[in-house]
C-alpha cells in the first residue's frame, strides 16, 4: 500500500531486491498494477510490465 503523508501524491518509489546468481535466465517482468485509489482517479492505463 502506497499513502500520501501531506494528504497528496503524484509520485511514489518502490524498491524491489534484485537477487544476483549464477544462472543463466532469461528477461523476467514484473506487472504493476494500481487498484483501489481512495479520494482519486486511476487513469486507463493502470497497468505497467516491468523487463528485468
């Protein structure tokens, strides 16, 4: 969950470990995806596919 401290938000950072090891794999995705916003508007695009 992801909350304004001043009551409003237009940006948000969120770190993820990315855990390094021998193997060989290939590109991984992460989807983000905003749900649930309270006293705001999610656009239509609320979806996002992260490459790693």
């Amino acid at each position: 969950m992801i909350s304004p401290e001043n009551g409003f938000l237009t940006t948000a950072v969120i770190n993820i470990p990315i855990n390094d090891d021998d193997l060989s794999e290939g590109t991984e995705n992460l989807n983000l995806t905003l749900v649930n916003a309270t006293e705001a508007t999610i656009g239509n695009q609320n979806t996002a596919i992260v490459s790693i």
